[in-house]
C-alpha cells in the first residue's frame, strides 16, 4: 500500500530530514511512526501526501509511483489518503456536518449519498447528535473525532495521523486509539506518527522508529 | 494484528454516475453562488465601497459614452442642414441677382435662398474679420454678391447635395458653387478624436476595474489562507478552490455594472431639466438620449467580464502561493 525504496529528503535549507528509508506498510496494515521531534516522521507523512516530495529514492502510494504524478494530479493522490493532525485542522466558520462532508464535497459526491455517508460517519465517532454545532463549541477530544470522522468519510483506503492524540489526556488517547483499531479491523491501512510510547506500547502494533532521519528499528511493538 | 486482505477499496473505486455527477456540478455551483453571495454580504460597508468605485470607474466612460453619443445625434441634425454659398459674378446686377433669388426659390429642392448683397457682406466681413476701418480705405468693395441657399430635406443628402452643386456651378452667374460642409467635418473629426479618448479612457479604467477586483480578492485569499490549506490537503483540486473566489470577482462586477447605471440615470434625471429649457430656448425637440437596453446590456456584460478576469488573475497568482503545511 506504501512503499519506501531507499528515499532520502533534503530540504532547500540544506537539512537531512529522511536518509535512505526502506520501509513498506501492507495493505490493511496499521503501524506506528515513532522518534524524537525531528526524527522525520513529519516529513515521512508529508512525502506519502506529496506536501513535500523526496530528493532521492521513489515513493509508492496505493499504486502509484508519486515521483511520476504531476502537480494538477497531487488532488486525486491525497483524496485516497485520510489524514489526521494533531490541530485537527478544522474549518471553525463551518458545521460539524460541513467539515465531515468536505472530502465528499470536493469529490462532487451527490447530496442524499453525501448526507447518509456523513452521518455513518459521525456515528462511526459518537457525534451524531453534533452535527450542527460549530467546532469551536466542542471539546478537543470531540474535535478530534471531527478531523477523524472527516478522515475516513470517503472510506479511503489509507489513513495517515500526525500524532492525533498530541493534545488529549490518556482517556481520550485510548479512544481515539481504538477508533483507529475499527477502522483497521474493517481493511485500511494506517500510519500512525506518535511519540507517545506508552500508549503505542500497550497498543502491540508494529512500530517504525526514527532517529536523525535514518530508520533505527521496525518490528514489533517497543 | 489484522493482516487479513480486504477487498480492494477506495475513493477511487467508487465512481458515481455521470448524470448525477452533472447534477452535483450545478448543485455546487448554485450553493457556490449563494455561498459567495452570503459571504458578500456579511461585510456590507467593505462590500459597498468596493462596489461604489468600481461603480465609478464603470460609469466615467459609460457617461462620455453617452455624452459623444448625444452629441453626435444633434451634429446628425445639423448635418441635414448643409448650405450652398453661390459667389455671383461682378457683371451681375443686384436686380438680376434678386431675379436669381426668385428663380431658385421656385426650385423644388430649395427650401430657402437669400441674397447677402455686396454692403451687408461688407459689414458682416467688417465685423468678424476685425479689420474695421481698414476696409474702408478701399476704392471699391470687393467683395461679391452671395446667395446662400439651404436645401429642402431630401435633398440634403450629401449625394443629392452634390448633384445640386453641380447645376449651382454651371448658372451663368455663378462664378463659385460652395457646399458648406467645413464645419461639419471638423464637428466630426472632433466627435472622432472624443470617441478616441474616451476608449483610452475606458481602457485605463477598465484596467482600473481589473486591478480593484484582484487586489479584493487577493485581500480575501489571504484571509482565507487556512482554509485553503487545509481544502488542499483533504485533495481540493484548484478549480474547486477558485471557483469561490471567481463568483465573488463576478458579484463585484455585477454589482460596479449596476452601480454604474445608477450613477448615470442620476445624471441623466439631473441634467434633464435644464437641458429641456436650454432646447425650448432653440426651439428644438431635442431630448437627452439614456442608454438604451443594448448598452444596458453591453455594460452590465463588459463589468461582469471584468469582475471575473480580475479575479482570475488575482486567483491563479496567489493560489500557487499557497501550499499546505503540518
């Protein structure tokens, strides 16, 4: 479903953030990313949803080599690919329902498909009843499950998650946690970029490390 | 782990039919219409001044449009009216030119013809030409004998005016046959230059227009830099992200295009009163000309156009800019 083949990634300022990474995620696969602050998981993510493309090595998504697609392509890439931040990233001047619909929307999805997918959706993360409340009158662990539910509304088949639980206590974590575990019971793929070791320890997922740009381990959980 | 193989899935399996895709197209574009519509109005006063000098730079050529425009309708009125001027011989007597005037009176395609006799054209001479006493030193007058003669309707045609020249010219007392249309050409010639620099005008503010809608819509990328962002990265392509901002450049320039108009019936219902007066002073008909549906039209289309080209611009510069980050 992913695939690194010895990619390296420099950026303009000179710094080495991914040096000769070989790593591949299965279809259906869930895996953590884990490191220190700038160990490159950030830029792993950024590369498989070309905000940033690699300098060396080639990056394949879903079938797709992403060195060969075009910048006007980029769109159709990322529309296979749920991705998840730890600022949630919302549209705080629209609805719950808006925000979840938007993948949908852009898509050019028809409006009654669009309204039952939403709502599978919400359901999906206990939100139904939120649906018209703007983001800003929600919690941040419901937030989150906004961003999720945004993520996964157009059942793509990748999810990427820029430590999701970055700013929710350990309760909300493992909710998040085990809505991801659903998902990937149900046969998508995800990556998961986290430094919180504890939570990835009791979660028993294979665990990709990062250190200084090079890949220090992968395997079991740590 | 679940490492079991699913069924291959996928936004990009799930292809929806072609109709319906149509349906959703015209869907989103009436939402994105209404959207930028709302979006418009949330911020009146800024929306307004906006649209108040777009409305004046749109309405400066539109009004010198419709001044050439009046003015050429009365310069058409006049041009009806061309005059013959015969210059009679020396040997021709004032009694015979006074038969002359007579005769031609006759004429069916002679309204009107007047003898200017050799003391009245002195006088007349005397009193434009700023000579003054000057004159009077002369021995003689030398001046000859004039009868200048309108032509009835039909035959102020310049055609019909030429074939009357000729016949003028060949009446044994005619020593020169002149159409007086000097004026005429220049009024028209001037009229010309006018239309000239009011489409020089019309272009700098047309071009004025252009660079009002970008710099608005630019305004408005950037306080929408996050959520562009973030559209981008949810797998917006850029035709879904500058549609928005397209019908907003389009709302502009309806709306300067309608604020135009206003402007210019304002002037128009302002101005119609004392024009009326002056043109009973002339004992003419004449009524100020508005603009008609055509130019409604033409006008309302030529904003919008601009609204949106304005906004093009302004969309694809800016949106390159903008790359999503986390």
């Amino acid at each position: 479903m992913i695939s690194f083949n010895n990619v390296s990634k420099r950026y303009e300022n000179g710094h080495d953030a991914l040096k000769h990474i070989n790593m591949t995620l299965d279809e259906g696969e869930m895996a953590f990313l884990t490191g220190h602050s700038g160990a490159g998981k950030s830029t792993l993510l950024k590369l498989i949803s070309l905000v940033e493309r690699s300098t060396r090595g080639e990056v394949w998504v879903n079938g797709n080599n992403l060195s060969k697609i075009s910048n006007r392509k980029i769109p159709y890439i990322r529309r296979d690919i749920g991705m998840i931040f730890q600022d949630h990233r919302l549209l705080f001047d629209r609805t719950v329902y808006e925000n979840v619909a938007l993948p949908l929307v852009i898509e050019g999805a028809d409006h009654r498909e669009i309204g039952k997918r939403v709502r599978a959706a919400l359901d999906k993360v206990g939100l139904l009843g939120k649906e018209k409340l703007l983001p800003i009158m929600l919690s941040g662990g419901e937030q989150q499950r906004v961003g999720i539910a945004r993520a996964v509304v157009n059942k793509p088949p990748i999810i990427l998650a820029d430590e999701p639980t970055g700013n929710l206590d350990p309760e909300l974590s493992a909710e998040i946690m085990s809505l991801f575990q659903q998902f990937n019971q149900v046969g998508v793929s995800l990556l998961i970029a986290s430094h919180d070791l504890s939570l990835i320890a009791r979660m028993r997922y294979r665990t990709v490390t990062l250190k200084g740009g090079s890949l220090l381990a992968d395997g079991g959980s740590v | 782990m679940s490492q079991q193989q699913p069924e291959k899935r996928g936004a990009t399996t799930q292809k929806t039919g072609l109709i319906s895709r149509f349906k959703m197209f015209l869907h989103l574009h009436r939402l994105e219409v209404r959207n930028s519509y709302v979006g418009l109005i949330k911020t009146p006063i800024a929306t307004l001044m906006t649209i108040a000098v777009l409305g004046i730079a749109i309405a400066l050529p539109a009004g010198l449009h419709l001044m050439l425009k009046n003015a050429s309708t009365v310069s058409a009125d006049w041009d009806g009216a061309s005059r013959f001027s015969l210059y009679l011989n020396d040997s021709v007597s004032k009694t015979d030119a006074e038969d002359l005037v007579i005769r031609l009176m006759k004429r069916l395609d002679v309204e009107e013809a007047v003898l200017i006799d050799k003391q009245q054209a002195l006088d007349e001479f005397q009193a434009l030409s700023g000579l003054g006493d000057a004159l009077y030193q002369l021995d003689e007058n030398p001046l000859p004998q004039v009868v200048e003669i309108i032509p009835t309707e039909q035959f102020s045609l310049p055609e019909a005016s030429e074939a009357m020249l000729g016949t003028f010219k060949l009446m044994p007392e005619v020593a020169v046959a002149k159409l007086d249309m000097q004026w005429v050409k220049r009024l028209y010639y001037l009229l010309q230059v006018v239309d000239r620099f009011i489409y020089a005008l019309a272009s700098m503010l047309g071009l004025a227009v252009l660079l009002i809608v970008g710099n608005t819509i630019r305004l408005a990328i950037l306080n929408r830099r996050d959520e562009i962002e973030i559209i981008k990265l949810i797998g917006a392509t850029d035709a879904f992200i500058r549609r928005p901002f397209l019908y907003t450049g389009l709302w502009f320039g309806i709306g300067g295009g309608f604020f135009a108009l206003m402007i210019i019936s304002g002037s128009l219902y302002w101005l119609s009163d004392p024009i009326n007066q002056l043109a009973i002073q002339y004992n003419s008909g004449y009524a100020l000309l508005g603009l008609n549906m055509t130019e409604v039209f033409q006008l309302m289309a030529f904003s919008a156009l601009l609204g949106l080209s304005g906004s093009w611009v302004s969309v694809s510069r800016h949106l390159k800019q903008i790359n999503p980050s986390y």
